[in-house]
C-alpha cells in the first residue's frame, strides 16, 4: 500500500470540501436585480409596450427606495399583491438594479426589432389586435420618455455619489439613457389619428 494515500486522499477531500463552500457562498452572495414578485408581473407582460412599462416602474420603486424624484409611477410606493414589497438593497445595489433594468428594456426592445415575429400574434377579432401596429413605436417612445425623467436624477446622484463602484452604475445608466432617447428619433414620425 501506498505511504501517500491517505495523505492524498485527505487533501483531495478537502480541496473538493473547499471549492463547495465557496460556490455556495458565492452564490448566497448573488442578488437579483429584480424581486420575485418583479420577476411574475414581468413575466405576465408580454406585449412589448407593456413589457416596457412594467420596467420603467420597477425602475421607479428603486428610486422611490433611493429617495430620488423622478416624476414617476404615482402608486410606487403602494404595496399590493402583485408588486410584493419594495426592493431592498445598499444604494450601489439599487443603482446596478436601475442599470440592469434599463438594460433589460433596450434588449427586450432590440431583440423584438431584430425578430418581430416573436410579438405575440393574435386573431383579427381579438381586441388587443388593434393596438399591435403601434406597440413597438410607443413602447421605444415610452421610455425614451422615462429615460428623459432619469437623466437629470441620474446626474445629480453622480455628483453626490463617492462610491466608484455606485458611480460606475450610474454612468452606465446614464450612457443608456442616452442611447434610448437618440434611438427615438429615429422612429417614423407619430401618426396623430383624427376623428371623423
């Protein structure tokens, strides 16, 4: 038998022991950027222009938490059913959570331009089916609208913050506000409809 085997075995058992505590603790350490409740109503929408308005007030209960007026969502403060409780988290937290947010709505936006068949298809008697055309247009228009709301907000925290790490959000955040509101102007002009 082997002098070394049990010293190999014992170092082997500890090093497997080691690298299973510290996954597990990285990831107790993960926090997602959305709440549980988030993660229903965002799954229940699934038109775009709701889909996005969805975001934007998600994005407004972080700053409702972070003490910050936007201009939003009037009932963020509310608790209800299907909003659960309002986010939790240090402020660099809830900027990156803003941050990521955004980020959702652009992508949701940009994979819906890049594959409009993904849109939910409705029949022609299906009511919500007259709304469908103008779905993409207004919901890139509307938050464009709360990209504006942000931006100021955005800039005065990142004049108040010492935290690189909560600075880093916010530029983020504030480069995509950006984006956002320049890629609005290059949709087609709003089509006002008039009554006969």
């Amino acid at each position: 038998m082997n002098p070394y085997a049990p010293r190999t075995a014992f170092f082997f058992a500890a090093i497997i022991l080691f690298l299973t505590s510290s996954a597990l603790t990285a990831d107790a350490q993960r926090r997602d950027f959305m709440t549980e409740a988030e993660i229903e109503v965002v799954r229940d929408a699934q038109d775009i222009d709701d889909r996005v308005e969805v975001i934007t007030r998600m994005i407004d209960r972080r700053f409702l938490v972070l003490n910050v007026n936007v201009n939003g969502w009037k009932d963020a403060a509310k608790q209800s059913d299907v909003w659960g409780e309002l986010p939790k988290g240090s402020r660099a937290e809830l900027f990156n959570d803003i941050k990521r947010l955004l980020q959702k709505a652009v992508d949701d936006i940009d994979n819906l331009a890049a594959n409009p068949g993904a849109a939910p298809i409705r029949d022609k008697g299906d009511k919500r089916a007259k709304k469908d055309p103008e779905r993409f247009p207004n919901s890139v228009r509307n938050l464009a609208a709360a990209a504006g709301r942000y931006l100021g907000p955005l800039k005065s925290a990142m004049d108040k913050s010492e935290s690189d790490i909560e600075k880093g959000s916010i530029i983020d955040s504030i480069e995509l506000c950006d984006q956002i509101i320049e890629a609005v102007g290059k949709l087609p002009a709003e089509v006002k409809k008039t009554k006969n």
